[in-house]
C-alpha cells in the first residue's frame, strides 16, 4: 500500500518550519526539529492532565496510556508508540499536517490507521486551541487504541464513514454527531461514578473539570440516534455529555447498517445542543448556568 511506502514529492515551509509532504499527505514526525520548547509545552500538559484525569477518566484510558510508557520528559516518538500498537491491536498512528478531509480521515480510520498532527501547541495556547495538535491526538486519542473494542470501533466508524460519504452530506453531518459524542466528548459509567474517556475532554484541563463537577451541562444516557440528531459547537464547553456504559454498548448500538437510519433521520429535525427530552435517560440535568441566552445551538 502506497501509504506504508510514502513517495516524498517536497519538502514544504509551514508556519512551523518545513516538513517533508508525501503524495498521501502523510507526513514523517519532525522529531529532531522539536524545540526545548515544543517538549516543555509537552511535559507541561502532560503532568497537568495526569494529575487532573487521576479518578476522572476511565480505568481504560489511564491504564492504557501507562503501557505506551509516555513520559513527560520528551514529545513521544511515533515509532516507538506503534510498536505497542502493533502488536496489541494492529493500529497504527500517522502524522499529519492537521485536519485531515473527511473521506481522507475515514480511510486511515477503516484501515486501523490514526492521524496524529505533528506539530504541538505554542506555549500561549495551553489551555485552548481551536484545533488538534500532537497533544490533543497523542495523549488524547491513542490511549483508547489499546482497548480491543474501542479500537474495533474506530475502525468501524471509519468504514461506516465511507459509506456515509457516499449516501451524501445530510448523513456525514449525522455520522459526525455521533463521533463527536462519543470519541470526543463521551462519558461512562464506571463502579456507579461518571468517568471521561472523550478525547476531546481529556485534552482539556478546563473540560476535564467541567463534565464532571459544573452543574451547568445535562448528562444524558447514550441514545445512538437521539445523538444523531444533536448539533453541538466546536468553541465552547459542551451543553449535554451523553453517558455509555460500557464500550460494548457503544459498538453494539453502532453495528446495524446505519442506511436506514440516515432515511429516517432525514425526516426528523435536529436538537438543540442545550435540550432535555421527554424521552431522555436524564443522569443529571443541567441548570444551564453561564449559557448564552440567544445561542441557538
Ligand atoms: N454501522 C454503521 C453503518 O452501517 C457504521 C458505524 C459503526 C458507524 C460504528 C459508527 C460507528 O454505517
Ligand atoms: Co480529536
């Protein structure tokens, strides 16, 4: 497959320096070209969100992320995280400039391959940045990797992306609802306490509190559909955390052929981020504290 055996076409300037491109917009991890500066910025978030994620994200997030061995000496090499991955569940982290296309993105996914941006944060951006960097994907998304069924379900998240990108944009939009409740912002229920294991939250000192502790947000049971229907914003704490429990759930609610459900779907109108449902599993209610009054989502 071209993407194990990348053809380099240039090297090109970035606003970080220059990395090689390849034809599949694979990119090697810089490694040598990090800062002292770029790993502080690592060590900084990293021993913050171990302190903070200790009994707040699920037992599989932190028990994974021990096996990779990361430290917060230096920004992980790629190669030494895929050996682990290899031989644990086949998957495989790539590095990227950034967001990657949609369809793009579906295809490493459906073939165990993860996209890690490889470049980090400036130390200004700490505690906020509009999009993934190395830490965000690495600490963040890879743990999970080593969870058989986590693991199985990014990849069949991957393939239901595909075919979702073939039926047309009304399905992707509800596709990545549900990725962005789950993988990115989900909770579990774990010995009967509400644990993180979204990517997105654990990447996120402020979020990572917030879930949890802030009355403001709703939590709410996981509901595959009812999550499809939900819009949510990139730019702000999330309104309602839908709560699973167990991976197990997530990949036999995900399993059916989803075609149908698109058909179905389409029909119904979507829901606000904020909203409680009379048909809603309600753990917690939220008082929708600090929310802006006109935000219509
Ligand atoms: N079963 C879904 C489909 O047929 C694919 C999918 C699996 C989507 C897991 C999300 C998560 O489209
Ligand atoms: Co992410």
């Amino acid at each position: 497959m071209s993407t194990q055996n990348p053809r380099r076409v240039e090297r090109q300037q970035t606003d970080k320096g220059y990395v090689p491109v390849y034809t599949t917009a694979v990119v090697e991890q810089p490694w040598d070209d990090y800062s002292a500066a770029d790993h502080r910025t690592w060590a900084t978030l990293f021993q913050r969100q171990r302190e903070v994620l200790k009994g707040r994200a699920c037992r599989e997030f932190i028990e994974n992320q021990e096996r990779f061995g990361m430290r917060a000496d230096a920004i992980p090499r790629f190669e030494d995280l895929n050996r682990v991955l290899n031989y644990t569940t086949g998957w495989e982290v790539v590095g990227v400039e950034g967001l990657l296309p949609e369809l793009e993105f579906f295809k490493h996914l459906s073939n165990r391959r993860f996209p890690v941006t490889w470049w980090i944060r400036r130390p200004e951006q700490l505690d906020y940045l509009a999009e993934p960097d190395l830490f965000h994907d690495l600490f963040g998304h890879v743990p999970l990797l080593l969870n058989p069924v986590f693991a199985n379900y990014m990849q069949a998240y991957g393939q239901g992306g595909v075919k979702a990108y073939g039926i047309g944009a009304d399905a992707l939009v509800n596709l990545t609802r549900l990725y962005w409740y789950t993988v990115e912002f989900g909770l579990i229920r774990q010995d009967g306490d509400l644990r993180i294991y979204g990517s997105g939250i654990v990447s996120s000192k402020g979020e990572s509190i917030h879930c949890l502790e802030s009355p403001a947000p709703n939590r709410i049971a996981f509901d595959m559909e009812r999550i499809m229907r939900t819009r949510y914003r990139i730019d702000t704490f999330q309104k309602t955390y839908f709560v699973i429990d167990s991976f197990e759930q997530l990949m036999d609610a995900t399993a059916p052929d989803f075609t149908p459900i698109y058909a179905r779907l389409a029909r119904q109108d979507s829901i606000p981020a904020g909203a409680v449902l009379d048909s809603d599993t309600v753990i917690q209610r939220g008082s929708g504290e600090g929310w802006a009054k006109d935000g219509d989502v």
